[in-house]
C-alpha cells in the first residue's frame, strides 16, 4: 500500500519512535552538563544572575523615572558598605552601588542577548551562503570577512563607538557590526565539511532541492561550533561592552557595570573600593559562568572529545 495512503495510526509509532529519540539524546546532553562540576557552577552562576536580571524592577525600588538610570542620594557621598538605605555604599556621586550592580546585569543580559542573537543570525547566513555556493559568492563573501577580521575586535567597537558617540544603544550597534565575521567563518567551514559527506550525495541523488537538503541535512550538522561560540561570546560581549562604558561611551548615569566602574576609580586611592569592586566582581563573574559553561558544552557536543572519552 502507498505510505501516502495509510491511515494516520500506521505513522503513529514512528513518530512516536522520534520523539523518544530526541528527548533521550536531550536528557543524555542535559546529564552530561550537569555531570561536569566546573560546568554546574557556571550555569547555576548564569542561572542566578539572569534571575537577579529579571527580577530587577521588584528586588529595586527606583526613584527615577527611568530605572536604567542610577538613582542619586546628595546626603550620602561615598558612603561605605551596611550603610542604612545603601547595602554595598554610594558612587562619589551618590549612585547606589546595589541598585547599579542588580539592574546592571539587566543591562548585560539585553546587550548580550541582542548583539549575540543579530550576529549569530547574520554570521550564520553569510557563512552559510559562502560554504554551500562556494565559486564567486564565497570570495566575494569571504573577502569581506577577512577585511573585518583585519581588525582587532576591541579597537574596531571603540572606533565605531566613538564615532557614533556616547550611547549604549551606539554600543551595541558597534558590538553587532564587529562580531558577525567570526560566525560566518565558523559556519562556512561547517558547512564545506558537512556537504561532502555521503548523506548529501545520497539526499541529492534521490531529488532533493538545495534547499531541502541544507535545512534537513547540511544546517543541523554544522550548527555546533556555532552554539559553542555564542555561549562564550555572551560573556566576552559583556566584558567589551563595559570596556567601552568604562571609557566614557554609554550615558553618564546608566545602571551598567562599566559605567559604574569608571564612577568608583576616582575614590580608590581614597580608599573607597566598594564601587568599582562590586561591579567588576559581576562582570568577572558573569564572563567566567559563560566560559565554564561554553566549555562544559564544547566537551558535550564536539563529536571528538567523545570519541576520546
């Protein structure tokens, strides 16, 4: 009988069969994380600060019409951690450190979440592009690439930064415009690897379209390399983006860890550590859960490291 004309209990088992297969290998990757204790801390440090990022607007009671700006109190300058109203102190400015540092990782988690989401998007379509037409689209798209690659990663987001002025939302125009290259490079590699093993051969032979046989064959397997990087990426792009807040190219005020590490370090010789130390704890700590857990996946899903286990 035709597949085609089966009634659609015949399909069921199959179908069923699948999903039985994706959500075992989903439960294998989950335990395999989780089994990495270096990996489990990373994501319960990611866990708690996205929490604390969500959560932002009912853990901080803003007196600011905008909440993104740090509320200033004039009658405590620099005022010292476990002061009344000020758990972690004030900026020289009167900014509550506390208040920065929770809706600071709010601020990381949209300029993280944006800048890796457009150029994971763009990367992944250009490179893709390159590797599966290879000829002339791929020099042409390639030569691009290297052009941007030419340029070290922190000194191309300063220039275009500064040039666009100070702004956050300039920031991470900036980080977009520099970091799509290297997952188009990632993606094209994948995907001139992946199209020359059989299956592609034997998907094209039984008249697949192009099309068809990168969505189901070509894209799934390449992938990988990709989700890797943009796990480490999410906490690289913090740590740039509060390089560049510390030197002045976000709004004054702005409840960012950069910006608030730039506010303390006039009062560190002063012996006011408390404003710069807060901040650039969270940052060090939001970059490092990133990498712990980049790595802890690099392990899971790179085909190589399981071979040799």
């Amino acid at each position: 009988m035709d597949v085609s004309q089966a009634p659609p209990t015949a399909l069921a088992p199959a179908s069923e069969s699948a999903l039985r297969v994706r959500m075992r290998r989903l439960g294998e990757l989950t335990g395999n994380v989780l089994s990495n204790p270096t990996t489990l801390a990373g994501l319960i440090i990611i866990t708690a600060m996205i929490g604390m990022a969500l959560l932002a607007p009912w853990i901080t009671t803003p007196n600011t019409p905008d909440p993104t700006q740090m509320p200033r109190d004039w009658g405590a300058i620099a005022v010292p951690p476990g002061s009344p109203g000020h758990p972690l102190g004030t900026t020289n400015t009167g900014g509550d450190v506390l208040y920065g540092v929770i809706w600071g990782a709010r601020t990381s988690l949209r300029l993280s979440l944006i800048v890796v989401g457009v150029t994971v998007t763009v990367g992944v379509a250009v490179g893709s592009l390159a590797g599966y037409r290879g000829g002339r689209v791929d020099e042409v798209l390639m030569r691009i690439v290297d052009v941007f690659l030419s340029i070290p990663e922190l000194i191309f987001a300063l220039a275009i930064a500064a040039v666009l002025g100070p702004s956050f939302r300039n920031i991470i125009l900036a980080l977009a415009v520099v970091f799509w290259v290297k997952y188009a490079r990632i993606m094209r590699a994948q995907v001139i690897s992946v199209k020359q093993n059989e299956y592609v051969d034997a998907a094209r032979i039984v008249g697949d379209s192009p099309l068809r046989i990168f969505r189901k064959d070509v894209l799934p397997n390449s992938i990988t390399p990709v989700i890797v990087q943009a796990t480490l990426d999410m906490g690289n792009i913090v740590l740039v983006g509060a390089t560049l807040s510390f030197i002045g190219l976000a709004e004054a005020g702005l409840a960012e860890w950069g910006v608030l590490v730039s506010e303390g370090q006039a009062g560190i010789s002063a012996g006011r550590w408390w404003a710069s130390t807060f901040p650039g704890l969270m940052v060090f700590l939001w970059a490092l859960a990133f990498n712990l857990l980049g790595d802890g996946l690099r392990d899971v899903l790179d085909p190589r490291t399981e071979t040799s286990r």
